[in-house]
C-alpha cells in the first residue's frame, strides 16, 4: 500500500507541476496530499508504536475535556506537548473517532512540507523532494507523532531562514518546542547560515561548526545535562536517548550518510555554485553526516536529535541530483535522479521493510 499509495501521490505531484493554470494546479496537489493522509487515516491502531503507547490515550482524553486551559495543563504535568494536545483537543471537538484526527495530523504535516518546498519550486522538483519525504519520513511520521511534527515545524523554519527574519524562525522553534522538546536544537540553524554567508566569518565559520558538531557529538550527554538544567529537557524522560543500546539499523544509516557525504566532497563546489543556498544545507547535510558516525560509536537513539539536521535532505537531494553526472539518453538528469532514487528506496527497505522500524510494515488497515 506505501508504495502504491506514495507513486500515485507523486504523479498527481508531477502533474501539478507541468499545469498552466492555478485552479488545475492546485486541485492535483490537493489530491497529492489528500491520498498518504487518508492512508494514514485509515490504518489499524497497531501501526506505529507511539499510536497506541500514549496517541489514542490522549485523543480520548482530549474528548472527555470541556476546557482546553485544563486540558493542556493536564498535558503539560504529563510531558506530552501543549502543541500535541492542542491539536488533540480541536479535533475532538468536531469528532470523537481517532482515525480522524490520524488523518488531520497527517494532513498538517503534508502541508508544511508543501508550502516548505513551494518557494523553491523554480529551482528543485517539487516532487522528487516528496519522493525524499515518502521515502525518508513517512513511515516515521506513523510511529513518533509528537517529534515528527516538531521536525516538519522546524523544517518549514528554513524559509525564514532564507529570508531572514530571526524572530519568526525563533518563534518557529517554539511552536515545535510545544510538540517536543527536542526541538530546542534547531535553534543553532539560523546562526550556522547566517555564519556562513557572512564574508568575514565564512572560511572560519566551515571550520568551527564542524569541530563544533564533533564536539557535541562527543559530549552529548553533557549537552543533555545542560538543557535539563535550565529546564528545557525532561531528562528524565529523553535520558534514553543517550544510553539505550538496543537499537538496531545503525550500519544502514552509516552507510547512507557516508554515501551523502561522498557525494558532496565530488559535487559540492559545483552545486554551491548552481545555487548559493547549497552551502547551508550541505553543512546541515555534514552534521548529520557526522553526527550519525559518532552515533555508530554511542547511543544509536541519539538520532533522533539529528533528525532536527537531515530533515533538510528534503531540498538539499533534488539540488544536488542536478550537479551529478549520471546522463540517460538526451536528459542529462534522469540517471541521476534514477540512482538517488535508488538509494534512497533501498534505505526505507532496510529500515522499514525488512527491519520493520516503527512497526509500521505491513500496513494493515483500521479495523474499527
């Protein structure tokens, strides 16, 4: 049904694209959106782990609650996220049935990550950045449904970002703090592209940030300590993050970064000079290259930190599949785009096929 589901919605996606006319445009996108969130809709409770772990729990109290103040208040004693339960409780005040809301919660993310890429639709294809969201964060965004939200929050950060407005892309990562807590490290994404860009600090800047992300990656449990100490971090509840060991799908992950990072070491130049806004996200793209090496040597669960860093993979992989080389015929991209296809599929094979992360394969549908 994913794969299905995810080639259907990417040639509505296709065809949206080449439409003239608005009103064409925004019907096929509609539909592009509409389908993985009805597929999310409508799954069985026992796909994804957090569904059942505190996701149906809180939507049926959010319809036992007549006041929303008490009702976040409650959610807050809890650590589950004023943004989660707020969500929670607007749906339950149009239904009581959870595969609505399933729906709605899948629908919101879909959003952001539309109106994400939208303004760069001259300079990626919108729909291979959906083939890298499909692919690398859908099956996530069944499992951990707090956290994958804050990551799209974050994510639809990048455009104040671009356009510099500090205070809206801080009060960004503050709405994604209320899903989650982790969400506290994309703070340090506006100052990395603002050091970047700035001609005084550009050659230092490289240097730093990667020393600087080698550093954290070290003494992530220090960095833990230290948000939990200004009470940013329920440490006790993300200490897990930290020592947990159990955790498999480290190889496959090491594997595909290595491969990223390659790729920009062969292309890079080029591709900042094809675009300037490469060089962000390849630095994005580096820490989390770094950041899942020093993983494979630690606590595997600290990738959900870096999830904050390669959710930019979304836009940086459909601009660096234009710099490589790979020709079919007389269209110079279309091996390209075969190849990252490729690799990207068989990263979500391994991870979510044949390791079953998440459980959310097989999908199996809602039964009541």
């Amino acid at each position: 049904m994913y794969i299905i589901t995810f080639v259907i919605s990417l040639l509505l996606l296709h065809i949206s694209e080449k439409a003239q006319k608005k009103s064409i445009k925004r019907i096929f996108v509609a539909m592009a959106l509409l389908l993985p969130s009805c597929l999310a809709g409508i799954r069985d409770f026992t796909i994804g782990w957090d569904v059942l772990l505190y996701g149906k729990g809180w939507f049926e109290r959010a319809c036992e609650y007549n006041s929303l103040i008490i009702f976040l208040e409650k959610a807050n004693e809890y650590s589950v996220g004023i943004g989660y339960a707020f969500i929670n409780y607007c749906v339950s005040r149009v239904t009581h049935n959870f595969h609505v809301f399933l729906f709605v919660y899948q629908l919101i993310q879909l959003c952001i990550v539309y109106y994400t890429v939208k303004p760069l639709k001259k300079e990626i294809s919108l729909t291979f950045a959906f083939f890298v969201y499909f692919f690398s964060y859908y099956n996530l965004s069944l499992n951990i449904l707090r956290q994958i939200m804050a990551i799209m929050i974050v994510f639809f950060g990048y455009r104040f970002i671009l356009n510099h407005k500090p205070i809206k892309f801080v009060l960004t990562i503050i709405v994604a703090y209320t899903f989650h807590n982790t969400a506290i490290v994309g703070l340090v994404l506006y100052p990395i592209n603002w050091a970047l860009n700035n001609k005084l600090l550009k050659k230092l800047s490289k240097t730093l940030i990667v020393v600087g992300s080698v550093s954290a990656a070290i003494a992530y449990q220090v960095l833990l300590d230290v948000f939990a100490k200004f009470g940013l971090l329920q440490i006790e509840r993300y200490s897990h993050y930290a020592s947990d060991t159990e955790v498999g799908g480290r190889y496959i992950r090491l594997l595909y970064w290595l491969i990223i990072l390659i790729a920009i070491l062969w292309k890079g130049r080029k591709c900042i000079a094809y675009n300037s806004k490469n060089l962000t996200l390849e630095m994005y793209m580096t820490m989390s290259g770094i950041f899942s090496l020093m993983v494979f040597m630690g606590s595997p669960w600290i990738v959900r930190i870096v999830y904050y860093f390669d959710v930019f993979q979304i836009i940086f992989l459909p601009m660096l599949v234009q710099r490589l080389p790979f020709a079919l015929g007389k269209k110079k991209t279309i091996g390209s785009y075969f190849i990252v296809g490729i690799i990207i599929m068989a990263f979500w094979l391994f991870n979510y096929v044949l390791r079953r992360g998440g459980n959310t394969y097989p999908y199996i549908f809602m039964r009541n």
